[in-house]
C-alpha cells in the first residue's frame, strides 16, 4: 500500500474502531493527551496505579508510557504495565520527555527501553540523541532547536532496538526497517504550546490501537499533529494568540477526515533497496 | 415545591452562598472540575492530602470523592475523609469512575459505599450496574452505550443503600426515595470531552453545598450540564469542534440563570404513590 | 531606572533570555502554569521527583514552590530543591496557597519560608497574613474578599523576612525595602478562573528567571496578570463567559508587547526616603 493511503486508512480505522489508549503519563498533561485521543476517535483512559495498571492494559489496543513527571515507583509501573502488554501483543509508545535533562530522566527511559519492547519511541531531537546514547543539549522538556543529524541519529536507534524511531521538530522524521520518511507538516506555535508533543504521542498510540503497523502509526500521528497545527493556526483572527490556538488544535483533529489529512500532508520517504 | 421550582432556587442557591465544595478527585480532570464549580457560583478546593483532607472537609458544604486516578492510599483518604463528613453533615458524591473496569476500581468504589455515606452517587451505566453488583460492558472509563435496563438498577440501588442513585446517559436518570426523574437534556458531544462526567458530579456537589436534598442536587446539576452541552453545542460556528465547545460549556454554565435552566429543562418524573 | 521603564525591561528580557522556570506545584492548575510560562516568552519545566528536583534546579532560571497540592513528600522535596536552588543562586517565589485553611497549609508555608530563602512571597491577603503570623479568614484556596490592613501586612513581612511580598486581591500589593507598589490592573473574573493566583506566580518567576530584581519581578508580573485580564475581557462578546475569558488570557498574555504592558499599567509608588 502507499504510504498516503496508509495514513488515510490509518486515520479511517481509528475512527471505525475506537480503540481503548492506555496512558501512564504526566500531571501536566494528561487532561490534553485525553482530549486529543478523544478528537481523534479512540478512547483514553489513565489508570497509573500499581494495583490495576497491569489489568486495564489488558484492556487496551495499545499503551502510551510518557516520562514527563515521573518517580521511581512510576517507572516500576510502567515497566510491569509495559512488560504485561508485551505478553498481551499489545503494542507501546514511549515518550522520552525531558531524558537528557537529569539523570532520573535519563535513566528512566534507557530502563524502559531495555525492559519493555517499544513499538515506537517519539521525542524531540535531544531526547533522542539521549536514548541512542549520545551527548545532547537540553534544558527542560522542551527541546531548544533541532539538533544537527537528527536524521542518522533515529535511524541508527531504530536498526539498533528494532522498532521505529519518530524525532519531532521542524521537520519530522520517522525511521523504521529500511524506511525514512520526513513530514514537513506543522506550524512553530506548536513548540508554544505545553504538551503538543505528549498530544502526538497519543496520537500515535491511537493509531497503534486501530491497528496500524508502527510505522504507518508514527508518520500517520505525526502528520495529523503538524496539519491539526496548520489548519488551526489558519483560522486564527489578528488578536488570537496561543490561548486559542490550542482550543483550535483539538478542533482541527475532531474535524479531520483521511480526505484533508491526505491532501495536507507534506511527506517524502526514502527507502533503502 | 414544584420539581422545576426546586431546580430554580437550587441554582440560586449556589450563586447565593458560594459553597465551598472539597473535592479528593483525579488529575486529569481536576482543573476541569474546579473551573465549572467556580462557573456555576461555588468554591473549589482539592485537598487530598491525608494530613489535611480531614481538615480541609470540616469547611465544606459537600465532599467529591472521584476515583478516576484512584490508588490505595488516595481510597484509604477518601474513606477517612468521607467518615468525618459524615459526622460533620457534610453530603458527599461519589463518582465510581471506571468500576467494573478493572478490580482495583471496582473494589474502590465498593469499600467507599460501604465505609461512607454517599448522599448521592453519579456513574454511568456500567459504572452503577458494578456498584449495584451487576456485572456490566466497560472497556475503560467511558461506557460504550447505554446499557438496558438502567432505570430498574438505579432505582433498586438506591433503595437499597438509601441514597439518591444518579445514571448518566443520552437519558439520564435520577432515582431517590419512590422518585425516579428522567432527564433529556444534553448533547453527543459531551461524550467526546474528557471530564464532562467528573464535571456533572462536581456540580451536583455544587449544589448539595447549596443545601439542596441529595434528589434535588442530583437533578438540577444534570439538568445544568445537559443544558449547558445544549446551549454551548448551538453557539458553535461550522469549524468549531470538541476544543471550542469544551470552552463554551463553561461559557454556558457561567451564564446560566435560574429562568434559562427552567425553560430548557426536559424533565419527567415518575413517583411511587 | 524608573518603575515603568524596569516593567518594560523585565518583560523583554523574558522573550529574550527564555529562561527555563522550574516549578514543583499541584496538578490542579500545572497545565495553566506551563501554558502561560509559555505564552510570554519562558520555558517551563515540573520535575517534582526527590530524585531529579535537585538537579533540575541546577538549569533553571527560577523555582516556583507551590503548595496547592501539598503533601508531606511533597513540602521536603520542595525544602531541599530551595535550598539547592539558594547555594546556585536560583531565586524562588513561594506560592503558599491556601495557608490559614488548614494547620497542613500554614505549617508548609511556614517551613519552607524558614527553611529556604524566597525572593518573593505572592498570595492572597489571608495567605500573607497567615505566613506573617496573623489569624486571616479563609475556608478554601480563594479569598474571600479584601482582608484590611493588607499593605502594612505585606511591608511588615518583607522588612521582616527581607523578601518582597506581593498580596494579589482587588488591587495588588507589592512590599519590599523600602518601597511599596500598588498595582490597579485586573479584572473581578480573574477570580473566578482557577489557577490565576498560580499563574501570576509563574509570571513572576518568569520575571526573575530573566534576571530582575525580587521588586521589580513582583511588579512585573502582577501588571502582566492584570493586564492581560483586561484585555482578555475586552475581547469578549455578549455570549462569553469564563470558558472564553481564560483562553483569551492566554492569548492577550501571548500578544502583549513591552510597550502596550506600560501603556496599560496602573501603579503608584510610594517609598521610604
């Protein structure tokens, strides 16, 4: 199949099946990764707990595991949660928020990655480089610009742990088995925004959910994130600001269908032979 | 007083003593649930901390115990506090988000049943079928549908615990003490927000706060969230989506007013003579 | 400098350094802290874990303690990053929401402000009174109304603790040495919007995360705050409400430039000589 009219049958399954999104996520956020998950199609549902995360998994098209305020007792949830949805075939996204940043974090994903088997791992280019290893500048959670050889960088971890790599920024990109395709979709406001990137993540878990391979999953969440961001910033009037934008970003993705989402959609693929 | 009457002077009651209404609720939720009690005239507190939950509900006019992020401890709070209110008088709401769910949940919401004295409990319809011992379809914490037969669970379950029994749907049903109102005001859309749940319990809490009786409560804040989704939905512009209407829900019940509530009430009632 | 030069300053300096503003605070309003941390110019980042705090601190420009959350955990985690944060030479403001509600609340406030060194104090006039020793009437986390006497509370705790104390109420109070400023911006649905006390405080740490002084950040922030609820107010039409009025904060907060910041500021001064 295309790779576009993968994206749009993605998109189309999402809304045919609502799948049931398993988040074990942060504070700041989760309102938005509910909300998002909802515009798109799916169900969200954020049971973090120790004493029930490893049933609701059970339950669930696919997990979502974010970093963005852990502890250490989370991060053992989040391995058990991702270690029963391992047996259960049910696929995970890790986002790696803020690793980089302090050795908790840091450490915290390189655990998860060793001891669940991410279908796919998405975050900017620092936290990134990270997880692969290298030596990258980060503050906070938010990644300060893109980083040079972003490109290299996902592809080399995504051969290296055998799933797909999604490295966000100006340009997307996401690497998986002898596959790289970059999304030019998106709009700078989107950087603006507290938790768009923990939004593409769940974007990317309901697509996992419906059914979608990693791959399609990962390019198909990021595309509508970065068109929802075109399309939102569009409608904005002279005074509007972020405040709006972001209501108009849960709009966008509500009112995409796979028609828009394909016809916005800025990609190129490269693929090894 | 007139059913209707009771609705009117219910909500003026809020605006007129601004209860202030203690909520030991989840995170995903919880600003939601703050914004729509200070919406509708009351004052929000979370205080979940055992070492001052018990203080904090000794202010309140109502307790909202909302398990949507339960864990062991946060019930173990929930029931402590839910004991001094009722010692102190102060009506508490429970919201059994996602028992059936998962066992964590289901035991959750049963020991809280059990050890306190809920006034009112608001779920849907899986949600009440798992408190009332009925095993029910629930995949996480949205009910797929409507489930048959609510109207006979509702109104047995609170006959048997002697509480007001509060089943939200496209119909909603409130069964009290040889009452049962039925209430179809809403929109579909009040579905595809994250909260809109937590936030219909946060105003019945609203207006037990108020000194309203535990049915009275139960009735006027469901008719103000059905009514507020009505409103907010026809406000809407052509591109609007779940982001806008999310906004103009608070926008609606800020500015409701007994009169509006009244006139676009669609209530009907059954009592046992 | 004069006062409304130093705002004018303070406020470019924020879009021109980005400072990263560290916040350990509650999950009711985390969302709203970030967004509009965001919004005028910085960057926000919740790493409240024992196990990272300390070395996030380490990065950031300011620390914002905020005990609307609170829990015993919690208020040690937020002692040992202050101080962490006084050895580098981070400043802190301390956000002690809700002191005097409940004996919880007051003993927080009162260890982290005998434990670590804040640079500013910001709260409503029964918070400062109740971290300055004075009984204050308060039920919940709102203020009730203009406590008297709130300007010689507020020089009187600044002298004594040789901080700035910023009282936010119907007009805002900023005492520090030697100097007092009174800020009349603002709008009465700033109350009933949740977090706004919270995210006046991040502005200021956004403020001092620029580098201004402990005064001149109070100021600042406050008159961003007011501001900002003015001109979101401005912008609404007859059918809005809260809902519209807190994301239009976002975006007037967004939009605002130095030179609108002063032209809209309502202060008056009055120093010791």
């Amino acid at each position: 199949m295309e790779l576009l009219q993968e994206i749009a049958a993605t998109f189309a399954a999402i809304k045919a099946n609502t799948p049931l999104v398993h988040h074990l996520t942060n504070y700041v956020t989760a309102n938005d990764s509910a909300n998002i998950t909802l515009a798109c199609g799916a169900s969200p549902v954020m049971a973090a707990d120790p004493g029930e995360a490893t049933d609701m998994v059970a339950k669930a098209g696919a997990l979502v595991l974010n970093i963005g305020t852990l502890n250490a007792a989370a991060v053992d949830t989040m391995i058990a949660t991702g270690r029963r949805a391992g047996d259960l075939g049910v696929p995970i996204i890790l986002d790696p928020v803020g690793a980089g940043a302090t050795p908790a974090r840091t450490d915290a994903a390189g655990r998860i990655v060793r001891e669940t088997s991410p279908a796919v791992i998405r975050g900017n280019a620092a936290e990134i480089k990270t997880v692969a290893g290298l030596s990258a500048a980060i503050r906070g959670v938010d990644s300060a610009a893109d980083e040079p050889g972003g490109e290299a960088v996902a592809a080399g971890l995504a051969r290296r742990l055998g799933c797909v790599v999604a490295l966000t920024g100006r340009t997307d990109i996401v690497a998986g088995a002898g596959r790289v395709c970059r999304i030019a979709n998106g709009h700078p406001w989107l950087a603006r925004v507290t938790g768009t990137g923990c939004m593409a993540t769940s974007l990317i878990g309901c697509c996992l959910g419906a059914g979608a391979s990693p791959y399609a999953a990962a390019v198909t969440g990021l595309v509508v994130m970065g068109v929802a961001g075109e399309l939102a910033h569009r409608s904005l009037g002279p005074e509007d600001g972020i405040g709006t934008f972001r209501v108009k970003l849960f709009d966008a993705v509500f009112n995409l269908t796979p028609e828009l989402l394909v016809s916005h959609a800025k990609i190129s693929e490269t693929r090894e032979d």
